[in-house]
C-alpha cells in the first residue's frame, strides 16, 4: 500500500506544475483581451513575460518551457497580424522572434537559480547533518568516559572494602593436615549457616558450587601432597542458599621437621570485586568499540579532519585528509609538511596569517581557502579549526575540520550572476519583485523596485513606506488589497499610482499571488510593472484616433453633402409654398382661418424638421467628447436612413427597413453609432454598384438575439467579401476600394468595441452580398456610462 500510494503523491504535485503551465497563457490572453474590450488597455507583451516568469519560478523549467510554447501560439493566434489566425506577417516575425528569445532566456535563468538553490541547500543540509554526527560522536564518547569513570570508582571502593576485610575481618578456618576441617570461626559459619557440628570433619566441598567441586579436590590433594601454600577463587554457598564468589587462600602450618600439622584457610568474598572487573572488562571491550568506531567515524565522514597541539604543530590527520592530499600519516604530523605544497600560492599567506591570530586570541578559525588534491588539482575548502580548554581555560588541543565547498562556491557564483542577470532585466523591462511575509509584516523588495518606488536601498521596506508614494485618491485601492490578502484573497491584480517628491505622476501595474510553503508559512509574492510611459504612449494614441475619427466623419459627410442639401431644401421649399399659401388666405374677402391656421402648422413642422437635420449635421461634424444616453437603436436607423435617403436613390438603391419593435433600450453615443451606421450602409451601396446582372437591393435589419444583446445588420446584394481578404477587413488602413482610405470599417469596429459590443462580417448563404452587422448589450446588461470614453484600435 506505500508503494502504491506514493506515485499517486507524486503524481498531483506534477499535474498541478503542468496544470499552471496551461493556465498561465489562457490568463494573459484573458487579461489582453478584458483589458483591451473593458477598459481600452492594451497590456505590453511583458504580460506574457511574467506569465512565464512565474511559471517558472513556480513550477520549474519543464511546465515553464511549455507555457512559453503556449503563450507563443497565444500571442501569434491573438495579437500578431492578422489576429485570430496562426499565419503570420513577415514584418511581425521579429517581434515573435524577440518574445521567444527573451522568454526562453527568463525560463534558463530561473532553471539556473533554482538549481543553484538546490545545489546550495543539498551543500548545507549535507554540512549540517555532518555537524550532527559529529555531535553524536561527542555524546557518545562522553557517556562512554562516564562510565569507565563510574566503573573505575566502584572498583576502588570494592578493592577498598576488600582490603578492609582482608585486615580487619578475617574469614578463617583451619583444617588437619589430611584436609578435614577442624574449626571455622563465626563469620564462617555465619556466613554459611552450618553449626559447628556440621563443620567438623569435612572438606570445604560441602559449601563449594557443584560445578566448582572438582577443581577444588583437585588442587586440595595436590598440595596436600606437595605442602605447598595455594589459593583460588570458587563460589560458596551462603545460609540462604545463593552461591557467592570468594577468593580463598590455604596456607599449610610445619613442625621443625617440616611436616604439615595444620593447614589454614581464608576466604574473602569478592563477588561484587568479580562483577566491577566484568564490568570494566565490558566497559573497556566498549571503550575500544567505541574507539574504533569513532576512528572509523572519523576516517570515513566525508571531511578532512584533524589535531594540532597548542603551537599549532599538526598531530594527527584522518583517512580522508590522507587520501585527498597524498599524504601519509607521517609526512603530515609533525612539522615536517609545508603549508605552501598544501595551499593554494594565492592564499598560503592570507591563511598563515588568519592562524596566528586565531592562535593568538584562542578563537575560532573559519576560513575559505583553495586546497591542493593528491593529482594537483585545487579545490575550495572551509578550513575550521576550534581550541580544546581545560579547567583553567588553558588550549591543550586544536580541532580542525576541512569541508568541501567547491560544489558550493560554484552554485554561490552561479546565484550571484543568475542575481545580476535578473536586475538587468528588470532594469530594462522597468519591473521589480516584492514578498510580503503575512505572518511578521516583513517586506522584500528587489533593486528593481527601490528603483521604481524611488527609494534608497538602505531604507526599510514597509506598509507606511508604501503608503508614502501611493497617490493620495489611490490609497484607499491599496488598503482594499491589503485587506483582501489579510482575508485569504489568492490573486491580486491592480493598477496604482504613485505620487513623487518632485510631483510627478507614475503608474504602475500590479500583479501578485499568494504562495504557501510546506512549513505552512505563507506569502504574497509578486511583480511591479512602470507603465508611466506606456500610459502616456495610451493617451496619445487616443488623441490621434479621436482627431482621425473626426476625420473619418467630415469625409463621409462630404460624400452625403448632395443628399443634406436636399434634405435641408425640401422644408425649406415646403415652409415658402405654406407662407404663400397663407398670403392667399388673408387676400380673400373673408379669410379662412382654419385652412390659414393649417398652413401655419405646416411651416411650423416643416420648419422642427429642417432644423432636426442641420442639428444632426453639426452633430456629426461637432469634434467633442463622447457622451452616452439611453436611447432605442430603431431612431437612429430610422435618423440615418433619412440622411441617406437621396444618396441612395441617386445610387438606384432600393433600402428595406426589419425593425423589430418593442426591444430594450440602450447606453451609447448617438452620434458615433449614427457614424457606425452611415459608414456600413455607404460600404454596401458601393459594394451594389459593382453588380449589373440583378437588383441593387439593401436590407437593415434589427432583432434582439438570443443572449439579449441588440443586434443591428446591414444586409447588401453586393459582390461579397473575397475570402483572401476576410481576415483583414477590420484592419486599419486597408480597404478593398481603389480610392478607400482603409479606416472606416477600423473605427467601426472600436466604436462598437468602446461601447461594450462587437462587429463582424460574413457573406450571405445561399445569395449574393455580404451582412455586416453589430451586437450591443442592452442597459440591463450594461450599466449606464456618464462622462467621456476613448476610441480603442
């Protein structure tokens, strides 16, 4: 079951990676695309950027090198000429070249710094566990000297007591010379349990272990024999029956011939005696296990190790210090190796001299310092050696461990250029990154965003130092932020504006997720973009296209100034023939008042009626702000097909009107639909007047669609639109007509774009012509807009 389970564990953490890798690109077309439609933003290709970015700081090179395939295809498909298709312009080809190149480079830096990282750790976990062992190793030796300490104390207090008896409280007995026993004092018979009765007579097998028995026969009837003094150690029963080891001594007792008349015993009970010597014994058969152990420790961990007495003198080197150097434990004890055949040239005297001061203060060396191998090669060595003090403070040992940090310095040097590489490109791409630790308030901020909050490095990033640059009508968006992390928001997304010391205005973008570590310790992490002149770049493009929309305007009522003018003289001619009338009325003997007070009304409406179309003439011309109303789109085509009405019948273009009634209301700019309109319905009679094989017919039509947006189409029996041009008819400047500008079906589309809808062009099924048409929401889908609006290509 834990084999199955951890590949499933192992699995999600994958999916997700890759998962990340997919979305990122989807959401900076979303965002280009909200931006663009919503709020007339059109986002830098640095969006994708940090897209990728992102995914690579967070996921790693692989999901990272497949959302910038992704975002590629996106910003070919969506923002490349022509949109909405993966061919491409030869002109955009550098553009796309540039994004992979720079994205590829993002993607290879963060790969480098997160192996650097990696590397870094693994040199540090290794460093730190290697620090443990050697902890372990010290406890345990410790608790080893412990205990010998311990043994050796309870041995001399067994031996001392052992002497006290031996002094003062002889255990004795005697025995006749054939080895009977004659007498034994108290303590003996005490210490047994026998009376003397039972004494008597007897050999001291009657208290000896079984297993002893023999061995003491046998030593009894040799030196009986012999005459000769022995002893031995054997275990005796005591009076509650446990065996106890004694050592017993017998000493025979001569006459002057030299005969055996007596022979003499004592017995002393080294019981405990025998268990403090087991014990030493193990205590030292795990002194020198522990000795060995340590030494193969020492000879195997992966670190040069070794001694130095108190005037430096080198008195022992490890196995590994052995093997790397190429020397023996001879050639390097002593003060026969020299230190310029061990060192670096270039740092033999930087650490001499870093020694005689450690030397001299009795602290600590740490030192970084290139160390020649065994086959001449130099490698990076932390070179760390620690005094031993006695009880009087006095160095009596120096500790040196010599740690391979090549590996490290290598991924250290690698950091650092990843490091550099990184503030170059945020200095080029105006960006910075920041973190915000939820947990303690602490703020991380790159160089890059000192840089746009116009700070010194050495200041302290905080929440109040932010709020010092936020411009005062913007504080209250970033409070509101503050406040959606402080809740558990994920995504943070945002525009703000900073306000200077020197008064100027910058702005910035946003954008900053939230991250959780595995510790459970959580962050904001994100990115800052200045978009100060970007904004700028915006609002003169915005100029431009107001001035060329005017433009567009006066040019298409030049074209109409025909059908105004008869427009105009109709009332006008209407009012004079009205005014004659009346004359004639008052000429008669007997006026007639009603017919008079008719005619009267007549110039009144023909008079409303000249001055409604010099009002939407001046309206069209007017170079003002937009300004949205409420208004029902059926009056506005009815209004334009008025306008037109003698162009159209110039052109011998029959107009056919499907309106639908009863629809919802709309929020817009009556005059710039109105423009819309004119400019669909002009593109459809010129379209006609290329067909001579059948009617010239146009149809507009409005309806309400099933998404409940209004929806207003221009139906001709024209030539259609030729399918190698489809994709680029909304373009600007480019036009199917000799004579066209290329601008008029562009700013078509932005005007409708602006007010929340969306234009389109198909040819007609199973008949000629071709339909343009657009789609609107109604003021129930779209909240009313007050104030002025911008163009947007």
């Amino acid at each position: 079951m834990l084999t199955s389970a951890f590949p499933s564990r192992l699995k999600w953490p994958v999916i997700l990676d890759y998962g990340i890798a997919c979305a990122t690109p989807a959401l900076a077309v979303v965002l280009d695309v909200s931006f663009s439609r919503l709020w007339g933003i059109d986002p830098p290709a640095s969006v994708f950027l940090c897209g990728i970015l992102i995914v690579a700081w967070v996921s790693g090179p692989g999901p990272a090198l497949l959302a910038t395939a992704l975002t590629v295809l996106a910003f070919d498909y969506f923002l490349m000429q022509p949109i909405y298709s993966f061919s491409l312009e030869f002109k955009e080809f550098p553009r796309l070249a540039l994004l992979t190149i720079v994205a590829l480079f993002m993607v290879s830096l963060s790969a480098a710094q997160r192996r650097a990282t990696a590397s870094l750790r693994r040199a540090r976990d290794e460093q730190r566990e290697m620090v443990q062992e050697l902890r372990k190793l010290n406890e345990a030796l410790r608790v080893e000297n412990t205990e010998r300490r311990r043994a050796d104390e309870k041995m001399r207090r067994t031996e001392q007591e052992f002497r006290l008896i031996a002094d003062n409280i002889p255990v004795l007995a005697s025995c006749r010379p054939d080895g009977t026993v004659d007498f034994r004092n108290k303590t003996w018979r005490d210490y047994s349990g026998l009376s003397r009765d039972n004494l008597e007579g007897r050999r001291w097998g009657s208290s000896t272990h079984p297993d002893d028995l023999p061995l003491v026969e046998r030593e009894w009837r040799s030196h009986i024999a012999t005459g000769e003094p022995f002893e031995l150690e054997q275990r005796v029963r005591r009076a509650d029956g446990e065996y106890r080891w004694h050592w017993v001594r017998r000493v025979p007792l001569h006459d002057d011939s030299g005969n055996v008349i007596k022979w003499y015993g004592v017995g002393f009970d080294i019981e405990d005696r025998r268990l403090a010597e087991e014990a030493q014994r193990r205590s030292e058969a795990a002194l020198c296990e522990a000795r060995r152990e340590l030494q193969l420790t020492i000879d195997s961990i992966p670190v040069m190790v070794s001694t130095f007495d108190p005037d430096g003198t080198r008195s022992f080197v490890n196995q590994q210090w052995q093997n790397y150097t190429g020397h023996t434990q001879q050639e390097a004890t002593g003060k026969g190796l020299d230190t310029s055949l061990y060192y670096h040239p270039d740092d033999v005297q930087r650490f001499d001299n870093a020694w005689r001061i450690a030397q001299a203060k009795g602290e600590t060396l740490s030192v970084d310092v290139r160390t020649r191998r065994a086959d001449g090669t130099y490698r990076w060595y932390t070179m760390r050696r620690a005094p031993l003090r006695d009880e009087r403070g006095n160095i009596v040992k120096w500790y040196s461990v010599g740690i391979d940090v090549d590996d490290q310095k290598v991924a250290e040097n690698a950091l650092q250029r990843s490091e550099a590489y990184m503030v170059e490109a945020q200095k080029l791409n105006l960006t910075g990154s920041m973190a915000w630790d939820l947990a303690n308030g602490d703020h991380f901020w790159s160089d890059g965003t000192y840089r746009i909050m116009g700070f010194d490095r050495s200041a302290k990033p905080s929440m109040d130092l932010i709020m010092q640059r936020i411009h005062p009508d913007d504080r209250a968006q970033l409070q509101h932020e503050v406040d959606r992390a402080a809740q558990g928001a994920q995504i943070h997304d945002f525009e703000q504006r900073l306000l200077m010391p020197d008064g100027q205005i910058k702005h910035l973008c946003v954008r900053a997720h939230r991250v959780k570590y595995v510790s459970g310790k959580e962050e904001i992490v994100g990115a800052l973009m200045d978009i100060t002149e970007s904004r700028k770049s915006q609002a003169a493009l915005d100029a431009a296209q107001t001035a060329l929309a005017h433009a567009c305007r006066v040019a298409t009522l030049g074209e109409i100034s025909a059908s105004i003018a008869h427009e105009v003289n109709q009332p006008l001619a209407a009012i004079v023939a009205n005014g004659q009338a009346c004359l004639r009325f008052l000429r008669r003997e007997t006026p007639d008042l009603n017919k008079l007070r008719g005619a009267i009304e007549w110039i009144v409406k023909d008079g409303k009626r000249a001055d409604e179309v010099i009002r939407r003439v001046r309206g069209l011309l007017k170079k003002a702000d937009t300004q949205k109303a409420l208004f029902d789109v059926n009056d506005i085509v009815c209004e334009v097909t008025a306008l037109l009405q003698r162009e159209l019948s110039a052109q011998h273009v029959t107009l056919r009107l499907e309106l639908a009634s009863a629809m919802p209301l709309i929020v817009g700019d009556r005059v710039q639909l109105q423009q819309v309109i004119i400019n669909l319905v002009v593109n459809g009679v010129d379209a006609i007047q290329a067909v001579m094989d059948r009617s010239h017919e146009l149809l507009i039509r409005s309806y309400e669609d099933e998404t409940h947006q209004i929806v207003v189409a221009v139906k001709d029996s024209g030539v259609g639109i030729p399918a190698e041009t489809a994709n680029r008819l909304f373009d600007a400047f480019f036009s199917t007509k000799p004579s066209g500008l290329g601008i008029g079906l562009s700013i078509c589309r932005s005007i409708i774009e602006d007010h929340g809808g969306r234009l389109w062009a198909t040819n007609n099924t199973g008949e000629p012509g071709a339909t343009f048409q657009f789609a609107l929401p109604s003021h129930q889908e779209q909240a009313p807009l007050a104030g002025t609006s911008k163009l947007d290509h």
